[in-house]
C-alpha cells in the first residue's frame, strides 16, 4: 500500500493574531471617530440640502389631503406643521404615516411627493357600523369591528343601531348577511339573546323575535306581513314573533307580553 505524504505549510499563529489585533483596533477607531462626527455630519448634510432647496424652489408649500368624512384636516396637518417651507428631500414620511396610522379612524394611508412642493395625502377610514352597549359605557365600533370610540352619554351620532348582549358584536356581520341594505337601514337596536339568537328593534317601534337558523327566511315572512299591513294597523304592533317555522305570532301594544 502506497503511502502519500502531503505537505503542510507551518502556520505562524503569532502573525495571524496580530492581523486580527490591528483590523479589529482599526475598525473600533474608525466607528469611534464616525460615532463622535455622526451629528455634525448630519447636521451639515441637512443644512446643504435645505440651502440648495430652497434656491431652486424645492420647499414644502402645499399638502393635499383626500375628502374625509370623519377625520378633520387639521388633525393630519399638524403632523407637517415643523416641516412647512423646509426641502421636500428632508421631510420623513414614513414616520409620519406611521404616526397617522395609529389613529383608529385611518384603515389605510398613502403619502406622496411630487419631490417639488406639494405631498398628496390619501387616507382611507374606518367605517362606522354600530355602536355596543355593555349598559355602562357606549362603544362605536367600524365595520371591521375596530373600537373607535367611546361614546358620552349624551351623544347621538351617525344614527347607527345599539347592540347588546354578550357576544353580540361578534356575531353581528353573520347576522346582517341575512338583510338587504334597506332592511339594515331599519334596524334600530338588535339584542343577542342567551348567545344564540336574536331580538330585533325596528325604526317603526315593532320588535322581531328571530329563529336560531333561518333568519333570511324569518326576514321573509315579516316583509309579508308589512306589505299587507296598513301604516295604522302597524303601530298598533308591538311584537312580531317569527321563531316558529311558517308561522308569524302577532302581539299588540294592548296585550301582555310573555
């Protein structure tokens, strides 16, 4: 059997720890003196930037915002209230629609420059879709369910039904998808009962006692029973219960109620 001998070149381990003794001394001196210079550098950079902008008209002079319904102008403005008639190239806009965005009313925002003059500002909202009412405090929420806000006593705003009961908001984008849009318009109140079922209060005083299941049918049956009734016969209706199938009990405001 051939034996085979390879050459190894000896290693001097002395001068290879003093390489890295002297990159590493180099490199720490190097940040150190960076570190010590970083604001002064910045401060100059910013400082030339600033003064060639505005000598050729680079400055901020004109947000644009999108139409809100909600939001007020000046609560966006006042995050561009210290970068006004400053470079354009030197406004952080990022950090500025991070901040927007934590307002609970903004769904989405975009911010553009025309690297000019002006910025554009586009901002989606959160849609108000009901209001909680845990019988303590009123909570506005949007339809994505986020909490937008809570509610003074005496506040009514944008005429949207109050849902009660445990789990009630939770289950009330399953609920709605048994309605038509105008149907919605009428709902005054809906109460989730025994965190199964549903108790409706319409714009015309009539309480809707729905079925577990078969709520779009439910819907069906009342919508019979209003377009064969008269609006006189109608207000003397209290409560429609349409739990049972292919049945509609009547109850009137005389009557004792179960």
């Amino acid at each position: 059997m051939k034996k085979i001998f390879v050459n190894k070149k000896k290693i001097n381990f002395f001068n290879i720890n003093f390489y890295f003794l002297f990159l590493f001394l180099f490199i720490f001196i190097s940040v150190l003196f960076l570190f010590n210079n970083f604001n002064s550098i910045t401060n100059k950079t910013i400082n030339t930037i600033e003064k060639y902008s505005f000598n050729y008209g680079y400055i901020l002079k004109e947000i644009n915002i999108s139409q809100l319904n909600y939001l007020n102008n000046e609560e966006i403005l006042r995050y561009f209230k210290n970068y006004k008639n400053r470079s354009i190239f030197t406004i952080p806009l990022q950090v500025i629609a991070d901040e927007i965005s934590k307002n609970k009313w903004v769904k989405e925002i975009k911010i553009n420059s025309n690297y000019k003059n002006s910025i554009n500002i586009l901002i989606e909202e959160e849609r108000p879709f009901a209001i909680y009412d845990n019988l303590s405090q009123k909570v506005l929420f949007s339809d994505n369910l986020v909490a937008l806000e809570i509610l003074n006593e005496n506040k009514e705003i944008f005429n949207l039904p109050i849902f009660y009961g445990i789990n009630s908001l939770n289950n009330s984008k399953e609920l709605y998808k048994n309605f038509n849009s105008n149907f919605k318009k009428t709902i005054k109140s809906a109460i989730y009962i025994e965190n199964r079922r549903w108790n409706l209060k319409l714009s015309n005083n009539i309480t809707l006692k729905l079925p577990e299941t078969d709520i779009d049918k439910a819907i069906q049956k009342y919508e019979k029973i209003y377009a064969n009734f008269s609006n006189k016969d109608l207000k003397d209706v209290d409560i429609i219960d349409l739990r049972i199938r292919n049945k509609a009990i009547i109850k009137y405001k005389n009557e004792i109620n179960d």
